[in-house]
C-alpha cells in the first residue's frame, strides 16, 4: 500500500455544488485560460466552455511563476472577473490558491480550490485546506513520487477535509522534447490503490497544443474522471502557455471526441 488511503469505497464520489459530482460514472471537463487576463478574454472563453459541454471554468487570479518579472496574475480582480463569468454561464470555478494568507479570499469565490504543483508539500497550507470544507484539486509536484502525492493528500484529509481530488499534470523527467512528461501509469495506480477521483491535465504535462487531445482521450481510457485542459480565443496573445492553450474550436472538437471515448469505457461525459 503506497499509503495509508483506502480503496473501501472505489466510487468516492465529490459533489460540486448542488449538480454536479466528480468521481461517478460521469466525466467532468474543467477548461479555461492559464490565467485570467481581462474581462473581454475570461467571458469570451467562458462562453464557449459552456457552449462546447464543459462544467468547470478554471483560471489562475494569482500565478505561480518561474520569473519574478513574468505575469503574476490580477489578483482579487480576477476573482471578481471569474465569479461574473460562473453567474452569466452558471461554470463552476476552479482557481488556485498559492499561500495561507490568500486562502480565506480565494475560497469566498472558488467551487474548487487548485493546489498547484509548486505548492503540493506546503504542508502549512495543506493543514489549512483541511480545515475547511470545500473541495481541493491537488495537482501532483513535478519532481513527486506517487508516494509523496497521496502523503500529500493525506494531510488535508487528515486535518478534516476528505473532498480531495488528485489532478495528474506531468512529471519532470530527462525527457526535453515536451514540457513535462505526462504520467498515464499514475491514473490506473491511483484509481487501484486509492478512493479519490483524479483529473488529468494534458495541457501541463505536453506543453504543446497538438498533444493535448490524444492524451487528454489516453487518460480518459486509463480511468481518469475528467480533464483539465487550457483554451484560450487568441493564444499568441496570451500572456502564460498560448503554446499550450487549445483553440475554442479545438476544445469543441475535443470534447466530441471525448463523448465517444466515455462510451467506449462505459462512462459519460456530463453536458
């Protein structure tokens, strides 16, 4: 046993929400910009989550970056831009929350709260999650073990949180020719070893807007209950990963696609 989660219940089922649940026969799709850059751009790529069958809108008010002099996010505004976005489309939101101190403000806007990878063993922050109750999409670190992922998981759940929802989003490995090396073993493993539903994000773990499809449609055969993908209206435009960031009409094509794979693995895809 990689820890100590158990497999009792292998339909451990999150609702979101008063209509929506991740981790039953259903797939969920969270889409949406890396980062909220302006209210035009957020309401536009809403718009057309909703219209191509996504639940879950996600976009990052306070980003994470590798350079200080890079795009930091807007902060609170960008919180007020997501909550108008889930009013005039009914999304869920789904944004990340990067330290203690931002945590009570984040959470008064956010369905879901996403820990990123750099902040996957900020136990300080971990042991807070735990203390409250909405759900938590825990993305795995990009030099982390399996182990050390459900650790992870554990310390939320042990301080009281069980609504923990593991997102697969590549791993840093020798490999160079894409940005992270997306780790399909880790979503069977999981749903073997654990009762928590996982999502997959194809976008991270590619870095490149032509792999995402064919590996979003792999994790979805490797028994992951959703994806997480970035799509963005003018991606030479955007401000974090355009690279990686699918087209309105790509995501819409995606999504079809999607539709038939659940029917092959005997699930569905919500929307």
């Amino acid at each position: 046993m990689l820890s100590s989660l158990g497999v009792e219940n292998k339909h451990n089922v999150i609702k979101i929400g008063d209509d929506l649940k991740i981790g039953g026969k259903e797939l969920v799709v969270m889409a949406g910009p890396c980062a909220v850059e302006g209210r035009e751009q957020l309401l536009e790529t809403a718009e057309e989550v909703k219209k191509n069958g996504g639940q879950i809108l996600r976009g990052g008010a306070f980003k994470p970056r590798t350079s200080p002099h890079s795009f930091q996010g807007l902060g609170e505004k960008g919180l007020e831009l997501l909550a108008e976005a889930r009013e005039k489309t009914g999304l869920k939101i789904v944004t990340e929350v990067m330290d203690s101190e931002d945590l009570e403000l984040v959470n008064s806007y956010a369905d879901i709260l996403q820990i990123g990878s750099r902040n996957m063993q900020n136990y300080g922050l971990l042991k807070k999650l735990g203390q409250i109750d909405t759900p938590v999409m825990l993305k795995r670190g990009y030099a982390a073990t399996i182990k050390e992922w459900l650790l992870a998981a554990e310390y939320i759940i042990s301080h009281g949180n069980p609504r923990v929802i593991l997102c697969e989003r590549g791993i840093r490995t020798f490999e160079t020719a894409t940005r992270n090396t997306l780790d399909l073993n880790a979503i069977a493993l999981i749903k073997e070893v654990t009762n928590l539903p996982i999502i997959i994000d194809p976008s991270h773990g590619t870095g490149k807007r032509s792999l995402v499809s064919p590996l979003a449609k792999a994790g979805i055969t490797a028994g992951a209950d959703g994806v997480i993908v970035e799509i963005h209206p003018r991606p030479e435009e955007a401000l974090c990963d355009g690279q990686q960031s699918l087209l309105p009409e790509g995501f819409g094509d995606l999504t079809m696609e999607l539709k038939r794979v659940a029917q092959a693995v005997d699930r569905k895809l919500v929307g």
